[in-house]
C-alpha cells in the first residue's frame, strides 16, 4: 500500500464518547503519530478504514505492537 493514504478512525474517547477522525498520512509514523495523539488503543478502536476499505486485524495488531515496543502507547 502506498502513500498518501487517507484514514478514517471511529474511536471511544476518554469520556465514552464515539469520536471520529479523517486524516492525510504520508507515512506509518505518520499513523503511529496520529494513534498517539488521540489516544487511540487496540480496545477503544471501533473502525478503521484506509482509501475507503476496511483495513485487517492482523495489520491493526502490528502497528500497536510497533507502539508498544516504542514504548508510546498500550494496546
């Protein structure tokens, strides 16, 4: 998959609330940026969609693991 990639996040915010999220990233640190600036675990993450179709587990699991092992977020 190539960049730019367009992202679209629906996740629960801190207060419970679902928020959503439309980005332009130029890079998987780009991505990883974005996750950690919202906050944004594995268990408040509801949807995510890249160039408008649904992106995999598998792919989802990888970049927490990379957060994780960076020691910038949990998952």
């Amino acid at each position: 998959m190539g960049y730019p990639l367009w992202i679209r996040l629906e996740y629960r915010n801190g207060v419970g609330s679902v928020t959503g999220l439309t980005a332009s990233v130029c890079s998987e640190a780009d991505f990883l940026n974005i996750l950690e600036h919202c906050g944004i675990t594995r268990t408040n993450l509801l949807t995510v969609r890249i160039n408008d179709k649904d992106y995999s587990v598998s792919r989802l699991d990888t970049l927490f693991a990379k957060l994780q092992a960076e020691g910038r977020g949990s998952a």
